[in-house]
C-alpha cells in the first residue's frame, strides 16, 4: 500500500550558487557522505530529501541530514533515513521506500514513494 509520494525538481545552476553563496549550507543540507559528489548529484539528493518531506505530508521537525541517499547495487539509489524523518515514516506505517533520481538539462529531480 502507499503510504505517500513527493517528487521535488531543482535547478542545478541556481543550487549550485546558493552552495557557492553559503558554504556552511552544505553541512546542514548533506551527510558526510554525501557531501562530496558534484553539484548535479547534490541537486539530485536534495530534490530526494524535498520529496521524502512530501510523502510524509511534511510535518514539523524534519531534518534534511536524516534522509541520506545512497548508491546501491548496479548505481540503485536508495534511501536511509533516521531520527524524525524514521520516527514519523514508523507511525504512518512505511516499510519501505522507492527512489527515483534524475538530472538533464540543468534540473534535477527525484520521485520518492512510501510503502507500507
């Protein structure tokens, strides 16, 4: 059953002037892990971390460093999420998490579906 569904698309131009504008955003927006990957794959996981806030029905509290998204088997992305984004996906029953990452022609995008 589905629990929700976001989908968020950035601009990767205007992403990546923000991250030039404010450096320290960077370490609110992203783990460790993902901090260095290029500007297009940052777009592309922040777009992710929009669209899981969205499939929640963005609730107060929500953390962009408590959805991570990582690379799976075969360039899979997938989704780990932790703290209030777990806590809030728990109570409305999600088991699973599907993720869809794109980026072409200056946009990145990302479709995210909760499953419970």
């Amino acid at each position: 059953m589905i629990v929700g569904i976001g989908v968020d698309v950035v601009d990767v131009t205007r992403f990546a002037a923000t991250l030039e504008r404010t450096p320290a955003l960077a370490a609110r927006l992203f783990t460790e892990a993902e901090r260095g990957l290029a500007v297009h794959s940052l777009a592309a996981r922040f777009a992710a971390k929009e669209a899981v806030a969205k499939a929640l029905g963005a609730p107060p509290g929500l953390r962009h460093l408590d959805a991570e998204v990582h690379t799976g088997e075969h360039g899979r992305p997938l989704l780990r999420v932790s703290g209030r984004v777990a806590e809030t996906a728990e109570a409305m029953g999600v088991r699973r998490w599907h993720l869809s990452l794109t980026h072409d022609g200056g946009v990145a995008i990302a479709y995210v579906i909760a499953e419970g």
